[in-house]
C-alpha cells in the first residue's frame, strides 16, 4: 500500500525491521490522533516484509475489559508451538488460552511464556509483532507487550504498537508521534481522492479545515461542492474530530427511516454485547455503507 508523505516516519520503521532482521529487536510506538494514518503507516511499513512472520492483533473497545484478550488474538496462529516452551511457561500460555485447568498466570509469568515463544519462533525467521488500537487493548495485554517490549534487545523480533496519545504503560519505550500532513501533501492527498474540477479556493479551504489529518482530507473531499464545503461545515467546530463525528451523523441522518432504526438497533447491541444479534445482510451492508459514504 503506498501512502502520501510519512517519509521520515516510514524511515524510522525501516531502520526498527532492518535493525531487528540483524539480531538487535527493538520496539516503537507509533501515536497519532484518529485519523491520522497510524494503521496506514504501519501497514506501509508491514508491506515491505519479506521472509518474516508477522503476528497482529489489535485493541478492541468492547473487548478492553476481557483480560488478555488481545494477546489471545496476537498468538493465537502460534500458540501450538508452545510445547518448545518450559512446563511454567506452558502452563501460563495455555491458562491465557483457557487451555488446561489452572488459574491464569501472573502478568510476570504470561510476559516471560510469550517472550519465550517468540525467541523460539525466531530462530526459524525474525517476528514481527503488530498490535494497532492499544489504546483499546485490556490492560494484561499492554502490560505483557510493554514486558517483551523491553527485552527483544538481543532478538529478531520487532515490536510495532499503534495508539492514539495516553496509552497507559508504554512512556517508556521509543515514541513515533504522527502530526498532520503539511499542506503541499495534503493537498496531494486531497487532490488524488476528491471528485474531479474542485477549484483551489474549495481545495485550500478542505486543507485548512482537515488540519492535515488524512481521514479528514479523504472524507471532507469526498462531498465538497463545486461552491466549497458544504454549508453545514462552514462555522467552526472544536476540532477535526468534532468535524468528523458531525459530518458521520449527517450521513446517518440520510438513512431511510427503516434502515435508521435498524442501524440504531444494531450498534446498541454491538456496544453492549460486543455483536449484532442477528448478522446483518449484505444487502442492508451494502445500503448502510452507500449512504454514510464507505461505498466504493
Ligand atoms: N499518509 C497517507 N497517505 C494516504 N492515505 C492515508 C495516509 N494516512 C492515512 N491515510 C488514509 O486515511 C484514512 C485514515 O487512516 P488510518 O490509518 O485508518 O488512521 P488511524 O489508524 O490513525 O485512525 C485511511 O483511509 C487511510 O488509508
Ligand atoms: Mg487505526
């Protein structure tokens, strides 16, 4: 996947696998703001892996609660390889895993299993460990990433941790903060995206509102008028993300009445229950998506 600038960002990712594929891991926490092209950039970066194992799990709201869940998610294509591991170590991955009868572990003991698991899967090709959303990740889980984090030092092992700013227990592993996109590549952005014939004055007037925060320039562009943005964008808001969350629940607004309703229906049940009691059809998808704008 090619992205629009992040050139010294993607350098910085570079030099952690180049850095790791050599025998010297590391770890980097990329931060930024929703929307500000954190999934993007690691996916960039994960593009250019050859030859690695990448394992990749990412936070989940409704899950943060649930301990470890997002570690489960992370080894779950590896837990099988546990029987290299010593009887302690074993034993604390599989009560992560709901496997065997004991009580989980200690988050000492988890950190020390997973790290042993890496090691051994690294001697075969160098790991890379991807966990996007840690802001939403449950608390074992960051505490054992930050644990293994801190000692693939002498590994094959790259850790990469996306997350907006405030995630607690990363401060004190390597930082890679994202900050909007400067004019001329937001403009580039907006300009490869955005329906053809926008004049200048409409493109400057998407860039400055967007404070080159990618998603915005993507979804600000996608709608603006031959006369500029549409009027209900005109006064300021707080921030880009107030601009977003209003211009989605406009797009919500449009929804026929029936398929509002249902759509209501169905993320109450996915903030509570953490799924849709019924699956969704793909049709009743395909209309949801059309008019909130996801449609390709
Ligand atoms: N540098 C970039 N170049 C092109 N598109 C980008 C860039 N950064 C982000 N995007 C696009 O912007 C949108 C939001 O990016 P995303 O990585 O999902 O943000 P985040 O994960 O930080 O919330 C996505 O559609 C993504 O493809
Ligand atoms: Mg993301």
């Amino acid at each position: 996947m090619s992205i629009v600038a992040r050139r010294d960002e993607s350098r910085v990712l570079d030099e952690l696998t180049r850095s790791a594929r050599g025998g010297q891991g590391g770890a980097v926490v990329v931060v930024g703001a929703a929307g500000m092209g954190t999934t993007a950039l690691v996916d960039s970066a994960l593009a250019g892996l050859d030859g690695w194992l990448v394992l990749r799990a990412a936070g989940s709201e409704f899950e943060r609660d649930l301990p470890y869940s997002c570690l489960r998610q992370l080894c779950a294509p590896v837990v099988e390889q546990r029987a290299a591991l010593p009887a302690v170590q074993r034993k604390a991955l599989e009560s992560v895993f709901g496997l065997g009868g004991g009580t989980t572990a200690s988050p000492l003991v988890i950190g020390l299993a997973v790290l042993g698991l890496l090691h051994e899967l690294a001697r075969r090709r160098p790991v890379c460990c991807v966990v996007d959303d840690a802001q939403w990740a449950d608390e074992g889980t960051r505490q054992v990433l930050a644990f293994v984090a801190r000692r693939v030092g002498a590994e094959r092992i790259a850790v990469v941790i996306a997350t907006r700013a405030g995630c607690p227990g990363l401060s004190d592993l390597p930082h890679l903060p994202l900050s909007g996109l400067g004019d001329a590549d937001a403009r580039s952005l907006l300009r490869s995206t955005a329906r053809p014939g926008l004049d200048d004055e409409v493109l400057d007037r998407i860039v400055a509102e967007a404070g080159g925060n990618p998603l915005a320039l993507l979804e600000f562009g996608r709608d603006a008028g031959p006369l500029g943005l549409p009027v209900h964008r005109a006064h300021h808001r707080a921030g880009v993300a107030e601009a977003l969350e209003a211009e989605f629940a406009r797009r919500a607004k449009r929804l026929p009445s029936a398929t509002r309703t249902s759509l209501s229906r169905t993320l109450r049940d996915v903030m509570s229950n953490g799924c849709a009691a019924s699956a969704p059809t793909t049709s009743w998808s395909a209309e949801v998506a059309w008019h909130l704008g996801f449609a390709q």
